[in-house]
C-alpha cells in the first residue's frame, strides 16, 4: 500500500489514478485545507476501488504512528504542502511550519516505521533565476520565496538524510508547471479563490466568470514579449511518479529529476490554444511586470528519459482541452470559487 499525503490536491489525486492503474492500493492522508472530500468518491470511479482515506495532518505525529501500525505502507508520496508564492510571502511562517516541520514529522515517522521509501513533490522554483534555458538538475538552485525556499530546504534534508543513512530510497522530483485534467473530467485544478496559476484563470475567464486575464508584462526578451514557461500535462506527471517509484524499487539510491516538456509556451501562446480548445475569446489586458518576474524558463528532462523511459505524451492543445472540459463540469456542479 501507498501513502498518499495530499492526495486529494491536484497533483496528488492524478496520481493515484496512475498509481491505481499499476495495480497499487492506496491510503490517502490530507487534511482537506485545499481540496475537497468529495474528491475521494470521484478517485472511487476512477480507481475501481475506494482508497482508504484518513482525514488529518502530517504534522500529527501520533495520528502518523496510528497508520504506519495499522497498515501496511511500502512507500509514501508527499504532496501536503503550500504551494501559493505570492501567500508564501504574506505567511512565511505556516509555509515553514507546514511544508518544512510537516516534512521533518513525516520522515521521522517513517523512521520510526523502519520505512524509507519516499518520493517528494519538489519544484522549479529551486532553481535560480536562469542564465540561460533548458535548465537541468545540475544549475544553480536558489529560492527568492518561501514557498520556493521551503522545497529547497526539503530537497537539502533529504540529501543529507540520504548521505547519513544510506538505505534511503528516495525521489525529488522537480516539477515545472502543471496543467489540464484527467480525460474524464471527473478531477482536476479547482482552486479555492483566485488561481495562482494562468491556465485554471484563462479557463475562468473562458467560462464567463472573470471578465479578462490580466497578462503581467509584453516587453520580455521573447518572441511574442510575454514570459514562457514549461507547460506539462498533468496526467504526465502523475506518471512521472510511477517511473520514480519503480526506479527507486530497483535501483534504490537518491534521484533528482526534472518533469517538463523541454520547451517554452508564451502566455499569449496558451491564450491562443485556449481559443483553439473551447472556441471562446479570451479577453485580456496587459499591465506592467510583476517584480521578481523571468523572461522564460524550460526544463532539460532529457535525464528523466535517460534513467526511467518517461517522457511527456500531451501537448499544449490536449492539456488546454482537458482543462477546459473539467472547466465546464466544475462550471455545472457549482464547485469553482
């Protein structure tokens, strides 16, 4: 069995589909602060068979005891973490607390447990802003959030954790940017208040609930002036993490790999690829940049394929369709703010 932390987010629950359709059963820890319970009886549909799911936090290292005892956890992905940076900025100390000590909880626990298969949720945001692109698992890393922080000092914890005790199997696994939804619609990006990401606010805007998309700035060193960034499905990444698993029950060790596409979308090119999908006009307005904003940033993923055969499978156009079909369905059930 799999311990999923978050896994009723959005990353976390595609990938306990993907995690269900390699035939693993799966424990579910999420303490509902970004999600939804309901997100379990669509898993449910999806899966075949209910996961097991324990309401609570990853913090509580009691309640962590309770399941390591009570069931049988070969492996654990950790997805419970913030992950908004303008909100890190404003409450830099719950970011600390929640994804730093929640980690440092959950890596004692599993201690505790003799257990030392782990796979983490990393990100792009390690990395300092780039010289030059495609960024790979060996350029310089800083965080200029706490959000960005926060994985950076995990990523330094559980290298040192590696180094000291060596038995560890464990994956960081650095995300670019995910977007779209499962193909059924079933699940998807449904964030509470205004989206920090631009693909769930061009699909607000397409659905009719925001009136335009406000782009931060036209005068990037870019082709068409607007910044660029490494777009990626999520059911792809979702089966990022069932290579990383497998890898790791092979081969063991410590593994850092990028997840991306290996190529830049403007923000005017996913505008356009979002007309393409839901045949809406997306409004926008242009306003100044943002500070602490880059020109453009993409991954090499090249190191992904080379150690675990995974490589991205749905471009830009399939990710902008299944984002506005699970669009809709929120759109019809109510569920969106």
């Amino acid at each position: 069995m799999i311990l999923v932390t978050g896994g009723t987010g959005y990353i976390g629950s595609h990938t306990c589909v993907a995690l269900a359709q390699s035939g693993h059963d799966l424990l579910i820890l999420d303490n509902l602060c970004n999600s939804r319970a309901d997100v379990v009886d669509r898993l449910e549909m999806l899966c075949g068979k209910r996961p097991v799911f324990v309401k609570g936090d990853v913090r509580d290292a009691a309640l962590l005891a309770n399941i390591f005892a009570q069931y049988r956890i070969t492996a654990v992905m950790h997805f419970a973490g913030f992950k908004a940076v303008g909100e890190s900025i404003e409450m830099p100390l719950a970011y600390y607390d929640n994804n730093v000590n929640g980690t440092l909880e959950l890596l004692a626990a599993m201690r505790r447990a003799n257990l030392r298969t782990f796979v983490f949720s990393s990100s792009a945001t390690v990395y300092s802003d780039p010289d030059g692109v495609p960024l790979r698992e060996d350029s310089p890393r800083s965080a200029s959030n706490p959000y960005g922080r926060s994985k950076l000092i995990i990523e330094d914890i559980l290298a040192d954790l590696h180094r000291a005790e060596p038995d560890w199997r464990i994956a960081r696994l650095r995300y670019f940017n995910p977007v779209g939804a499962h193909e059924s619609a079933l699940i998807g990006e449904d964030p509470q208040g205004n989206p920090n990401n631009l693909m769930p606010f061009v699909a607000q805007v397409a659905i009719g609930q925001r009136e335009f998309l406000n782009i931060w700035g036209n005068d990037f060193a870019t082709p068409d002036g607007t910044g660029r960034r490494d777009y990626l499905h999520v059911v792809d990444l979702a089966k990022g993490h069932i290579a990383a698993l497998d890898y790791l029950n092979l081969q063991g060790g410590m593994l850092t790999v990028n997840l991306g596409t290996g190529r830049g979308y403007s923000v005017l090119e996913v505008v356009k690829a979002f007309e393409r999908a839901s045949g809406c006009v997306i409004p926008y307005k242009v306003g100044t940049r943002r500070p602490g904003d880059i020109a453009q940033y993409w991954a090499d993923p090249s190191l992904a394929y080379e150690l675990l055969g995974w490589k991205y499978r749905r471009g830009l156009d399939q990710m902008c369709r299944d984002a506005w079909r699970w669009q809709q369905q929120c759109d019809k059930r109510g569920t969106s703010d």
